[in-house]
C-alpha cells in the first residue's frame, strides 16, 4: 500500500504540516512580527527632543556685543550660560543679527517667543547647480 505524499513529506522533513499548505498562515504571523518590531522603534522623524541645527534671526543689539546678546537669549531657553555656549555654533554679526544654534522642537517654540527674536528657521545645505558654461568664472 503506498503512503500519501503528506506522510512522506513529513518524514523528509519532520514537519507535520506541509509547508504549501500553511503559507498564508506563516506569512501572516512573519507580517504581524514585522509590525510589532517597526510599532516598538522610536522615529527619529518625529522625536520630541531630537535636536537640530536652526539659525535664529534677532533683533541687532545696541548696547551689548552681539555674541554675548546672542548668548543671553539662547541661555535663556537652555537654562544657563555654559549651555548656551556649548550650543552655540556660530555667531553672524555682519550683515544679519542672529546665531545657529542645535535646538530641539520645544527649544524652538521658547526661543521664538521671545522678545528680540525675529524668525527661527531649520538650516539647510543647499547644492549648487553648475554645469558646463554654467557658474564658471574665467
């Protein structure tokens, strides 16, 4: 008497299920696994307290160097002034009055309220486009 191709499957595998057959199932349960793993990973994206780089546009100072004024207000969101200078990453004084400084989204909102501050905006690089014939100084 022949066997059925299930028992002989079972044999050479030692599974007692044949893998066409539960497919769906597996496939199902590995889906379900890979969305609780991507449910338990913090975005980064939309993290609260992921700092980044913003350039915070002031008022000009008149009776204060502008760093130190620069300083001031940014110490004013962070709590004190050593960590407004570990933030602080650069100081424009020439031709605009503000500062680039790596803030958080909550960072932001405080130091935009503030008297003086004029815009806070996320710094961005920006690629140049140059070709040939283009941008080229001879």
């Amino acid at each position: 008497m022949k066997q059925s191709s299930k028992t002989n499957m079972h044999r050479r595998t030692g599974f007692p299920f044949s893998f066409s057959s539960s497919s769906p199932l597996i496939l199902l349960l590995a889906l379900i696994f890979v969305i609780r793993m991507a449910e338990s990973v913090p975005s980064t994206a939309d993290s609260s307290s992921t700092a980044s780089v913003q350039i915070v546009y002031t008022e000009r100072p008149q009776d204060e160097e502008p760093e130190a004024y620069h300083i001031r207000t940014l110490a004013s969101v962070l709590g004190s002034e050593d960590a407004a200078k570990e933030a602080l990453l650069y100081s424009y004084k020439t031709a605009a009055s503000g500062f680039s400084a790596k803030l958080t989204p909550q960072q932001v909102e405080q130091i935009s309220k503030l008297p003086g501050v004029l815009q806070v905006v996320p710094s961005k690089k920006l690629q140049l486009h140059t070709g040939p014939g283009i941008g080229r100084l001879h």
